[in-house]
DNA sequence: CAAGAGATCATCT
DNA sequence: GATGATCTCTTGA
C-alpha cells in the first residue's frame, strides 16, 4: 500500500506538477475493484492569464472547480460524449489545473476493456478521454477530493523517478484559439511510451521524426 | 497508415 | 445560437 499525494504536493506551481506527474500511479476504486495506471501524458493550465484555460474566461458555473484548492479533481463534458480529467493545483482562489492526458493501463484491465467496448490495449488510456472512460470517470466526481483516505480516484504518492532525458515537451494540443498561448510548451510526456496520445501528424509534425 | 467529416450536448453569450 | 483541453468511423492510397 502507498500512500495518497496530499495537499502539498498539488498546491505549488502547476507546470511544476504537471511534469512531476510523469510516472504517477492513477488509482481508480469502483466497488471493491482496483483500475489504474501509470501516467504518462498532462498538460499545464498555468492561470487567468493562460488563453488556453476555461478559467481565463473568469469564475462560471463550470469553472468554479478550478478556483478551489490544490488536490481536487476538475472533470467536466467535452464535445457532447467524452470526460477530461484534472487535478487542481496551487492555493485557492488561483484558478489552475493539470489535465491528465494519457496513462499506461496496469492494474484492472479487464474491467478497462468493458468500459471501453474494445481489446486493443493500446486503445484503452491513450487520450483524455478514453482514460476516463477506462476508469470509470465522469462529473460525479467533479469537485471531489484526491487527497482524503477514502477518495475513490487518488495518485499513489511512491517514488518514481523518470529521467529528464525521458520527459518531453510540446505545445498543448487542441488549443488553436488561445493566442500565443497556443504554442507555449506546457505538454509533457514520457518519451517513446506507447500510451501517449494519438495526434494528427499534420498539426503537429514536431512530434514525429525523434 | 493518414486525413477528414460528423457526432453530440452542457455551457456560456 | 455557437462552441469545444475529443473520438470514431469512413474513405482512399
């Protein structure tokens, strides 16, 4: 058993989160079935200022989550059919979160395949929304705690070190209407890892060639 | 394998 | 009334 990433750990500067993130383990409890996997894909939403970030349209209904406390999971409905899932970060009132974009499937694969209606196992995490779809994640757990004994979706707080040769950046991806924020390098993923996310090799052909 | 179209609905204007 | 921190499906090489 290890214990839960607390508090300190996601009220500090979200890009710095973001990238200590790499090689975390995302636990998901649904009755007394264990679904989790290792992250290997987030994405930074550094503040008011960013233009890619729903908070820089000021404090809504929906965007409220993001300015709570560090720790607590920010989910919301993205094109009608698909959950993104994030984890908020820095002190209350700031509004900024980590969105966790891919992670290699470990534990509950089974159970993974169901909710994902597919056997290809590197089709069950490697975007958004397929991970939330895998583990079992959707608005009821919108403004929830990650840090408390009895969270049901948490981050295992062991030691994991990915080398910084294996950390990568890019610009975020599916962004194009923030500005000159849309090409700030607040992607990060582990290198050469199967379960990152699939992107379109015209859009972002950075990513190919290495 | 790669590219493009369409799905689909909560949220905000 | 418009849009989106996405995905799947179809088509074509």
């Amino acid at each position: 058993m290890y214990n839960r990433l607390n508090k300190d750990f996601f009220q500090r500067k979200t890009e710095q989160v973001a990238k200590e993130l790499l090689g975390k383990i995302l636990v998901r409890k649904i009755d007394n079935e264990i679904i989790s996997g290792m992250i290997v894909e987030t994405e930074a939403y550094v503040g008011p200022h960013d233009l890619a970030s729903h908070a820089s349209k000021g404090k809504t209904n929906r965007t409220a989550t993001m300015f709570l406390d560090g720790g607590i999971w920010y989910v919301y409905l993205i094109y009608g059919s698909y959950h993104c899932l994030n984890i908020v970060t820095e002190e209350k009132d700031y509004p900024a979160a980590v969105l966790i974009r891919a992670v290699e499937p470990l534990e509950g694969i089974e159970e993974m395949k169901k909710f994902r209606k597919t056997e290809n196992l590197s089709n069950l995490t490697n975007g958004p929304g397929k991970l939330c779809q895998a583990l079992g994640i959707d608005k009821s757990l919108n403004c929830t705690l990650a840090t408390e004994n009895n969270s049901k979706l948490y981050i295992e707080n062991r030691k994991i070190i990915v080398p910084a040769r294996e950390i990568k950046k890019s610009k975020r991806i599916g962004v194009d209407y923030a500005g000159i924020w849309k090409d700030k390098p607040l992607r990060f993923y582990i290198k050469n890892n199967t379960y990152v996310s699939k992107v379109s090799k015209k859009l972002y052909p950075f990513l190919f060639g290495n």
